[in-house]
C-alpha cells in the first residue's frame, strides 16, 4: 500500500489541530452545504385515517384535553423522528376533542391553520370570538393571539393542525403563555369577522384587526366546495392542478397567514395529472373521495392510494402526479409565502 500523499495527511493533521477552536474546513462540505438542486432530508409519507384513527381513540382514553393541553398526535416526517416535523420548515398534527372537553386558553408567536377532519360542533375561540367547526372548514389561529377550543356536542371532532413551529424554531422566536383563565370570555358574537370581511366588502375604518393575517378566522366549507363546483362548470381543467384556488386574506389579495398558504384542489372523475415540482414542501388533507399520488423523489418513486380523510406529504423538489377515478376534493399547505418573500420560490410543470 501507498504512503498517504504528503497533502492528504497535512490536511488531516490541519483539521484536528484547529478543531479545537471550533474551525472547520469548507471544502469538505461546499458541495452539501450548497446543492446544485433542494436535496431534501424529507420523505413522502401517507398516514391512512383507518389506520391513525385507533389510536387518536386510545389517546382520548388515556388522557384528557385538559392535561394535554392539546390532545394532538403529531405526524412526523419518517425521515425526521424526533423533530416534531413533517417537513423541515412545517409542523403538522390531528387533534382530537371529546364531548365536554376544553383544550385551555393559550397564546403563541407560531401561527396555526386548522383543518377540520371529522365532526361537527366543536369550536374554537380566537381573540374573544367562537367558530363553530365543521368538516371542511379551514380556521386560522393568528399569532400571539388568545385561543381555546371546545366541545359542546355529543361527537368527538378531530382536525388537522398546521402550524410553523419548526420555522419559528428555526429563528429560535417563538414566545407562549397560558391563558389566566380556561376559556376566554367572549367579545363578539359568531360571525362577526365573517361579516365585516368574509363577503368581499370591509369595514370603511380601522386597521388590519391581527396585521399580516387574514381578519377572517373561519373559511367555511360550504363555500370554498361551492367555488371549485362552479369552476368546474365554467373554467378549463388544469392539466397539472385540476381545480385549485388558494385562501386568500381578503385585505390583501394575498397569503392569510405570514407563514403558510393553504390551497383547496377538486380533481374531476377521471382526472389524471401531469407531474410538477416545486420548492414548498406540502401537507394534504383528504376532503372527499379517493384518488392516486405518485411522488417520484432521488430514492425512487411512491404511490399513495388515499381515501377521504388521509394524510401525505410531499417533500420539496419531488415530483408529484395526481390522478382520481371518481373525483376528489384536497386541502393542502406549504410555506410559499416565505420562499416568496425570501425571492426563492421555484416551481416546475413537467410536460
Ligand atoms: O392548538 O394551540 O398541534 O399550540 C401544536 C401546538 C396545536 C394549539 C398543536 C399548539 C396547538
């Protein structure tokens, strides 16, 4: 065998005899540290509701949303275990309320979407104002605002939740407090928000109620399906998306929340979809009906068969295909507006 190479070994002598001072060599990780394209730690993942839904049972028998705080089974990345993750920059998890159940008052920096599952007739409380939930329903939580949820019916209600807790990690910002009492006292009546700038009008006075965020907490179900119902009559398909419109805080024309944008998507009976990528990781949320994802990445490709109710991700830079027999409704999430403010959103339609 070869000596070392006079180099080889001065080099290794130069990088334990400065490891000490904390220095290390760029050289050795340059081509990791900036890739030539997103080479996400991150893998495609499907949780099917059959299969989660024993155990958010099991973890309504062994503790309650009291000592919980927030009853919520959180669905991690395969890849990130341990990180609380479902992707690098996004968080996202199923929470479970039973009858007679408070999930107590609280406040954070990280802002939350809620994404209702199963269930009708919990509510959730944000700034001194309840919604009701129904399945569908897409309800924000604006950061450092008061909130608690409850359960007055007779049903245990589930929901997604997404929020930015790794981004806000990430910048190590992240505040929280208790709320003083359980629930908060009530301010305004149901539907307050909703009036003043859920009809495409707003209050002729007055500022931006929670500033980046959308002024409305609740983006109800039945009117969002009603939207990609109409589109489908009037509107062409579109090879890639089906039908796809994103929630939009209506003071802005633009994201409802700083952090995250949530999109709703109706795949028509029959739609098979062409491949496309983008830089935003992004959680699903299965509405109605069933259909196929394949999400092609560097280790190979996936096929989910989702039904109503699953969850998938699917990582930054991976190529996804829609396609569905009998049609279907999805919601879905990504941290777009921070790739947009940073000027580094990227997407691409495969032909
Ligand atoms: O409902 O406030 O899934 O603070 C994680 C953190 C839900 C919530 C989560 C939270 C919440």
């Amino acid at each position: 065998m070869d000596a070392p190479l006079p180099s080889a070994t001065a080099r290794q002598a130069l990088y334990r005899e400065m490891s000490p001072l904390n220095l290390t060599p760029l050289w050795e990780v340059l081509h990791a540290l900036v890739p030539p394209q997103p080479a996400s730690p991150c893998v495609p993942a499907h949780w099917k509701y059959e299969e989660v839904r024993p155990y958010l049972k099991r973890a309504g028998e062994i503790i309650t949303a009291e000592e919980a705080v927030r009853r919520v089974l959180i669905l991690e990345n395969p890849a990130l275990r341990g990180q609380s993750a479902v992707t690098q920059s996004l968080y996202a998890g199923l929470q479970l309320i039973l009858p007679g159940e408070v999930a107590p008052s609280h406040r954070h920096t990280q802002s939350a979407l809620r994404f209702i599952v199963e269930g009708t007739g919990a509510y959730t409380a944000v700034d001194g104002e309840r919604t009701t939930m129904h399945p569908g329903d897409f309800i924000i939580t604006p950061s450092w605002t008061w909130h608690d949820h409850g359960n007055e019916v007779e049903e245990p209600v589930v929901w997604l939740d997404g929020l930015d807790i790794p981004m806000i990690r990430f910048f190590d910002a992240g505040f929280a407090e208790n709320g003083a009492a359980r629930s908060q006292s009530l301010t305004r009546p149901e539907g307050s928000s909703f009036a003043r700038y859920g009809h495409n009008m707003a209050p002729v006075r007055g500022d931006a109620p929670f500033g980046a965020t959308s002024p409305i907490f609740s983006y109800p179900y039945e009117r969002s399906r009603e939207a990609l119902h109409q589109l489908e009559r009037c509107a062409p398909l579109d090879a890639w998306d089906g039908y796809k419109l994103r929630y939009i805080n209506p003071l802005t024309g633009g994201t409802p929340m700083p952090t995250l944008q949530p999109f709703l998507q109706r795949l028509p009976a029959g739609f098979d979809g062409q491949g496309w990528r983008q830089t935003d990781g992004a959680v699903y949320s299965v509405v109605e009906g069933a259909g196929t994802a394949t999400i092609e990445g560097p280790k190979g490709t996936l096929r989910f068969d989702f039904q109503a109710r699953d969850h998938f991700v699917v990582p930054s830079w991976q190529t996804l295909r829609l396609q569905s027999t009998a049609g279907c409704v999805l919601f879905s999430f990504t941290d777009r507006p921070v790739q947009q403010a940073l000027g580094i959103h990227k997407e691409e339609r495969l032909a």
